[in-house]
C-alpha cells in the first residue's frame, strides 16, 4: 500500500518536470532549471522509460538486498547477533546509495537527451519551484508520512527509554521526517488559503 502511494508520488513528481504548453510541454529539470520544449509524444515516452526503468530498479533493489542478507545470515550465523545485524545494516545501506544513483541518472535522462536544445526562457523564481515540488503531493500522503514518522518514533522511544547508551539516531530521523513534511503541508495549506482555496482536504 504504502510502497505504491510513494510510487505514485514519485512518478508525479517525474512528470511535474513537464509543464503543458500549447500543444506541446516545457521540461524543466528538477522542476528549477529553464525549460525547453518538447513535443506531447517526446514527454510521453520519457515517462514510459521513467516507469519502466524505475520499476526495473526496485526490483533489482530487493532482490539484491533480500540476497545479500540471506548469504550474510548464512556465512555470520553464530553468536555475535551484533555484528550480523550490523553487517546487514551495512551493506543495506550500500545499495541503498548504489539505488539512489541509479535512480538519479534514470530521473535525468530527458536532460540528457535534450543536451544541444535551446532552452526557451528563464529559470522560475525560488518560490515557484517551492511551489511547483509542494503541489506534487496530497494533503494525504503527507499525513501517511508524518504518522508513519510518529509511528517511528514513539516505537525508537519505547524501545530505547531505560538504555541509557541507545542508538537515538532513528528517532531523530523520525522527527526530521515528520517536521519536513509537517512544513511542506503547512507550506501548501498557506498556498491555497493565499489563492482563496476553499477547503485543504479536497
């Protein structure tokens, strides 16, 4: 369930890059940079790689993380519990950047391929990109995050409250998360009251 909402934030934030004009669109990259135009057809398939490709990437993600901590179980099992989850938590870690580099040239291939077109005007203003990056998400999915986030931290708190020498770093983790998106729903919520919005939770 929630693996499919950020999915789908995901692949709305990708196509929030593409601004319709006309019979044509404007491709910002990463929603700041100048646009440059491109046909309907030319966003179309850059989306359908997009999909393709990301999904290809989770994929390859969890399977190679599912693997890697089986041999891990295997070759460690003994009785320093520790250090294998520590190991695990390791080499998780690994992929995860190894994933977010991937992800990253994934998310830039229009850019690349539209590398020599001229662009056809200005970078939007600080705001308007603040702007443009809330409006990819619902008041909804920012209130599964943040409780997911308090969920977090008040399991981080129970679990840790009489060790004295506990790991607090995943509770920290959970109030950042939860303060970020707190912001950006405020932030959206000042936005649409500001365009005389009548009610935050359509």
């Amino acid at each position: 369930m929630f693996g499919g909402k950020f999915s789908e934030t995901g692949s709305r934030m990708f196509a929030g890059q593409f601004e319709a004009e006309g019979n044509d669109f404007l491709y910002r990259k990463n929603m700041k940079a100048a646009p440059i135009r491109v046909t309907a057809s030319e966003r179309q398939i850059f989306i359908a790689n997009y999909e393709t490709q990301r999904k290809r990437l989770m994929n390859l993600l969890i399977g190679g993380v599912l693997l890697a901590v089986l041999a891990l179980a295997f070759i460690l099992s003994g009785p320093d519990e520790q250090f294998l989850q520590g190991s695990i938590l390791a080499v998780t870690g690994i992929f995860m950047v190894l994933f977010m580099l991937a992800h990253r040239r994934i998310w830039n291939a229009p850019a690349r391929s539209l590398r020599g077109r001229p662009a056809v005007g200005a970078p939007p203003s600080k705001a308007e990109v603040r702007k443009a990056y809330t409006a990819t998400f619902t008041y909804r999915q920012m209130a599964v995050i943040c409780l997911m986030g308090i969920l977090l931290a008040v399991q981080q708190y129970l679990s840790h409250r009489d060790d004295p020498d506990a790991d607090h770093s995943m509770l920290y983790m959970a109030a950042l998360v939860i303060a970020i998106y707190g912001l950006l729903a405020f932030r959206k919520w000042r936005a649409e009251r500001a365009k005389g919005s009548s009610s935050p939770l359509s």
